[in-house]
C-alpha cells in the first residue's frame, strides 16, 4: 500500500463532496461527503464508487476528512496482462470473457 504522502489528495466536486483516486486514472475509487449529525456533529462519510447509487458500499466514518481518505485502499492488485495470443482482455484490472483472474504480488 502506498503511503499517505504517495496517494493523490481527494479532488473536491464541490462544497461537501470530495471524489477518491486510487489505481484507475479515471473511476473514482470512493466518494467522500461532509455530512452532520442530528445533534449538528459534522464527520466525513466515505463510500465506495459506483456508477448504480444503489452498489455504492459504506467504507467508514470520520471527524476529518484525511481521516475518511485514509478507510479508502488500495485493494485491487495490479493485473498480469498477458499477451493478446494468451486471449486475456483486460478492462480497469478486470478480465474479460470470465478469464480467471491472475495478479502480481508487490
């Protein structure tokens, strides 16, 4: 895992959202909303990224926002793109056409 001065900062979308990049340089990898309690607490809720709303998965909760940044891993290992003749088709670190799937370890 890289270390928290290696990653990328969160990109703001606008006032209480904040969008996490992890490996894919396009696909957020979380989302991150500023959000308050009843009682007028405010914390930061991290959320992994989904087109679907409806697929999107509670990570955590922090008081800051460094702290919700930090719930957001690199989870997903670089994949072992084997050559085309192989038949291994490669789309944001997953295999196509139900590949098995093959990563290297760091």
């Amino acid at each position: 895992m890289a270390h928290t001065s290696d990653r990328p900062k969160p990109i703001r979308y606008d006032y209480d959202t904040w969008l996490v990049m992890r490996l894919d340089p396009v696909l957020p990898a979380a989302i991150i909303t500023r959000q308050k309690t009843a009682e007028g607490v405010e914390y930061f809720r991290a959320v992994t990224w989904d087109l679907d709303p409806e697929n999107r998965l509670l990570i955590g909760r922090s008081a800051t926002l460094g702290g919700a940044d930090n719930f957001v891993l690199y989870n997903n290992p670089r994949p072992i793109v084997a050559s085309p003749r192989d038949g291994y088709q490669w789309t944001h670190g997953e295999p196509r056409h139900n590949v098995p799937a093959h990563t290297e370890r760091d």
